[in-house]
C-alpha cells in the first residue's frame, strides 16, 4: 500500500504530503484545486508518461516520492533488487521500498527505485502488482470491446491466463509459418535468379583460387621485378663492397688485417677484447655477403616473363575484390555463398514441408481457439452473474448484466468479441454499455466489475478518478459504502466530489487552494472532527458554515459507523 506522498511544483501544488495509509482515503478539493495534480503524481510514481506541462509555472523541475509498503520477498522486492534497489525492512515481513520521479520543464525526467537511479520502466513493472487507477477516462475505455474482454479474461484468473497463453504460442507460431511460406512462393523468381548468380560467382571464385593475403604478397612481388635492375646493380655493388672478387680491398680483407694486428698484441687484455670484436664483424660481414650472394642468384633467376605472369594474376585478383568489395570478402562467400545455395536449391522441399507445417499448425490455432473461447464463455457467466449481484449494493437493485461472448476477428488475443450488456429494469432488452448506460450507470457498472475482479485478481491498492461522475443522491451513498467494503481487504484511494462518497472514508484528505494573484498554489491537509464536517457541507451545498448543510454533513458521517 501507498503510505506516504509527497509532491512538489507539481502542477498548481507548490509542495504538499498525503499522509495515507490503510483503507479508504477520500480526496476532495475545491474545482482547480489540483485534486487530479495528486492522480497525476501517483501517475508518475508508477512509471506513466511524464508530461512537462504539468511542472509548475516558474519553477525548474517537479519531483514525486513515495513510500510503499511492499511484502520482504516477493515479485515486488525481486525486481527492486533486480534494479539495484533496496528496501527497509520492518521486522514483520513487510519492508518500506522509497520511490521518486522528477520531471524538468524542458522535459528530461529522472526516475529512482529503493534509493537507485532506474528507468521508468522498472516503475511500470512494479505497478502491475501494486495499485489499479480508474478515472473517467476509464469508464470511457470500457465502452470498447477490447477493454471489456481484458475485464472478463481478469476475473477468469489464471486458469484462462494459461489458455490464453497455449492460444497465443499457436497463433504466433501459425502466422509464422504462414508468413514464411509466403515469403518463400512469392519470392520464387527472385530467389531462383538469386541461386544463379550465386553459382556464377561460386565458379568464378573456385577456378581464381584465391589465398588470404595473395593480393597483398603479389604487389610487393610485382614491385620488386619492375625494378630489378636497379636493386641488382645495387646489391652487386654492396656485394663488392664486402667481398670484392677483383682482388682489391674489400670489407672483409680490412677486417680480417685488423683482428690479425690486434691478436699480436696479446699483453694487452683490452686489444684481445677489441680483436674479438673485429672477428665477429667479419662473421657477421660474410653472412652479409654470403645472403647478397644470394639475393643475386635468385635476381638472375627473374625474367621479364615472370612480371607479366603476377601482373596477370593480380589483374585477376583485382577483379575478385572489384565484384566482392575485397579478396578476403570474395574467400568468404565460397563459404557463406555455398550455404545459401543449398538453402535456395531446397525451396521445393521447403514449401512441401513448411505447407504441412502450416496446415498442422492452423489445426492446432483452431483447437486452442475453440478451447478459449469456451473459457470465457465459462467465465463470462459468472462474471454476469456476480455483478449483477454488486450492482444491486450500488443502488440498482433490478438491473441484470450479461456477458456475451461472440465470434470476432482473429487477434493475438483470441477469436471472440467480448460485449458487457445492461438490462437496468426487468422486461429492458439487454443493450451494450457501450451505447445503453448512462454516465451514472457506467459509474457504478465499473466499480462492480473491479470489486469483482479484485476477488479474483487482487491487487493492494485501488484508485479511482472521480468513480462517481454522473452520479448522486442514494446511489453516491451506495457507491461510498461500497468503496469502504472494498477498503476492508484493500487499499482504496478516490478523488471524489460528493460527500456522500467521503462520508465513508476512514482518512479525509482536501487539497486548499490559495491564490496571491499571480501564482496559485495548494497544500494538502488531513480533515478531523470540525474541519471535516465543514468540507462536507461545502461539498453539499458549496457553504461550509451552512447550519443545515453541516446537519446534513453530520448525518452522512454517521452512516459510517452505521452496519449495513
């Protein structure tokens, strides 16, 4: 449950804190107030749309935290610590978990989860499992038959969850394979020219052969023919440099009478280390010439033929990597094109097999669809049934609801249209919400289906937006004792305008409004004994020093503690 709130520059609210704890909190404020600036933050906190219009006028930023109080362990707890939150234990297996939202007038919002920043995505997650808004936009999306049938599919629990499931693994698994097959037949000319300029190039490139890295090697091979001449007449001449074959002075006769003269002196240790030197020069001097020597024989070897022959094969090469964008991309489609071949090659066994497929898979999606629709029509009797039954707590005592579930367009959700249908008298044909109920009606055909819902599905908290829009008298009574009743196993929170709503709630809340001529603003405040018979008679009769509307305030509060 929400056990704090605390809003700031949100709206006309310039900073207030709802202190609201367990049961039923009415919320009720003069018209401008910022009663729905308070739905709007609990908005935020559970991960909705963040709006920078709804920053208060002057101001940088609005922030929203609250304190929830969540079970230790659980789904909840799970995904707070999944985000990298932490909660507070209380010692009683339950643990407080801070949450908080902030939006700046430019837009950029920030979100945060047991004291870590997280996206607001990770509040949606724990919305699910934490509270139910209703407003009067609520009561709009009933009037369509998709919100209708998540109504009935709610109440059925997760037995039909499960059904629902098995359905939707069919459906995408049929529409899968559908897709394919069309993928593949409608294709088949483009895939076949494809499967033929696949074996061109795979041809091209199995008789080119290809290496890595041959481009690469070819063009340096290619650069040193063309200018053999020159690097023969240079390593020639550093090969005479070190050992000339004409007999005069060369590298290594020079080296060789040097360590001789310096071996002679023997006496000295220093000439013995430097004649050591002078041997290893002349080692590392024939090496040298010998691998000119070499280099020499192997550019004897090298004729013009032979440029012509690597000019040849890189032009081939070239080729390769102008059609491939590059060698290396050419080698690999021998590999990944050689694959691809044998998947267009096998298109005929492919359709004869994905068309089984398809035909067992469209049997199937019509088993699991028949199975669910048997489901909600199960359900949809009871659901019926048990509404009609809270309706008559909510001062409809001869109206009959059904539940009629029909043949419909096939869906990821199902095959079957869901219609909510009203009879508010005995001897009324029975016609759709949609178009049969009146603001009031609808109201009060709303609340009947979440307190219905909850006994199924149970969720912790409950808000409701002006639940009783369209509404008053007896029937705002009945919707009040109603709301408390769902507040003995819930929390519920309502933004109401009638008192006769209020008068049930076990903690009053009102938001004043106070203006300085420019700039409005709104504190929240808990209402007690005078204080709270006042804003009843004001919500009454629009006078909270009236006598007779504060009589009237006075016996509304005392149907509270009245039994039903």
């Amino acid at each position: 449950m929400i056990e704090e709130m605390r809003l700031r520059d949100l709206g006309v609210i310039a900073e207030a804190t709802l202190p609201i704890g367990p049961g039923f909190t009415a919320i009720t404020g003069e018209t401008g107030a910022g009663k729905t600036m308070v739905v709007t933050g609990l908005g935020l906190l559970l991960g909705q749309r963040a709006d920078s219009g709804a920053v208060r006028a002057g101001a940088s930023q609005a922030s929203v935290d609250g304190v929830w109080i969540v079970p230790e362990h659980g789904s909840v707890a799970e995904r707070v610590r999944e985000a990298g939150g932490d909660l507070e234990p209380l010692g009683d297996g339950r643990a407080e978990l801070f949450v908080g939202r902030s939006i700046s007038s430019e837009g950029r919002g920030r979100a945060s989860v047991g004291g870590r920043a997280a996206p607001a995505g990770v509040l949606s997650d724990l919305a699910d499992d934490l509270v139910v808004v209703h407003g009067q936009s609520d009561q709009l999306r009933l009037r369509s038959g998709v919100a209708q049938r998540d109504a009935l599919d709610r109440f059925a629990g997760p037995a039909l969850h499960a059904v629902k499931a098995a359905y939707r693994d069919a459906y995408e698994r049929a529409r899968g394979l559908e897709s394919e097959l069309a993928r593949l037949t409608g294709d088949r000319e483009s895939r076949a020219r494809e499967a033929d300029e696949l074996r061109t190039q795979i041809v091209e490139i199995e008789e080119a052969a290809p290496q890595p890295g041959e481009d690469a090697d070819l063009a340096v091979r290619a650069e040193r023919l063309a200018n053999v001449e020159e690097l023969r007449l240079s390593a020639a001449t550093a090969h005479d440099a070190l050992s000339s074959e004409a007999g005069g002075p060369d590298a290594l006769t020079l080296l060789g009478a040097a360590r001789r003269e310096l071996e002679r002196a023997a006496h000295d240790p220093l000439l013995e280390e430097l004649a050591t030197q002078a041997a290893d020069l002349g080692y590392r001097a024939a090496d040298l010439a010998a691998a000119l020597a070499g280099y020499l024989a192997d550019l004897d070897e090298t004729g013009p033929h032979e440029l012509a022959a690597v000019e040849e094969r890189r032009a081939v090469l070239a080729g390769l990597a102008r059609t491939h964008g590059s060698l290396d991309a050419a080698i690999d489609l021998l590999q990944t094109g050689s694959e691809r071949l044998l998947e267009l090659d096998d298109d005929s066994d492919r359709i004869e097999r994905l068309t089984t497929q398809r035909d067992a898979a469209a049997t199937a999606l019509d088993e699991a669809a028949e199975i669910l629709t048997e489901a909600r029509r199960s359900a949809a009797e009871r659901l019926g049934a048990a509404v009609t039954a809270e309706l008559r707590a909510l001062a409809m005592p001869d109206a009959t609801v059904t539940v009629d579930v029909g043949p419909g367009p096939e869906t990821a959700a199902g095959r079957d249209d869901v219609a909510i249908l009203l009879a508010p008298h005995p001897g009324a044909q029975p016609r759709p919400v949609s178009r049969g109920a009146s603001g009031g009606e609808l109201s009060r055909v709303m609340l009947a289906i979440e307190v219905v819902i909850a006994g199924t599905d149970p969720v912790p908290t409950f808000v409701f937006d002006e639940v009783d829009a369209g509404i008053g008298g007896a029937a705002a009574i009945e919707v009040g004792r109603r709301l408390a009743r769902l507040a003995e196993s819930a929390q519920v929170i309502a933004v109401t305008h009638l008192a006769q709503v209020a008068a049930f709630a076990t903690n009053h809340l009102t938001v004043v409004k106070a203006s300085d001529g420019s700039v409005t603003a709104s504190d929240v405040r808990r209402l007690e004994g005078p204080d709270r018979e006042a804003e009843m008679a004001r919500l009454l009769s629009g006078m909270p020093d009236s006598d007779a509307a504060l009589t009237h305030a006075r016996e509304l509060l005392g149907l509270r503690v009245q039994p039903d």
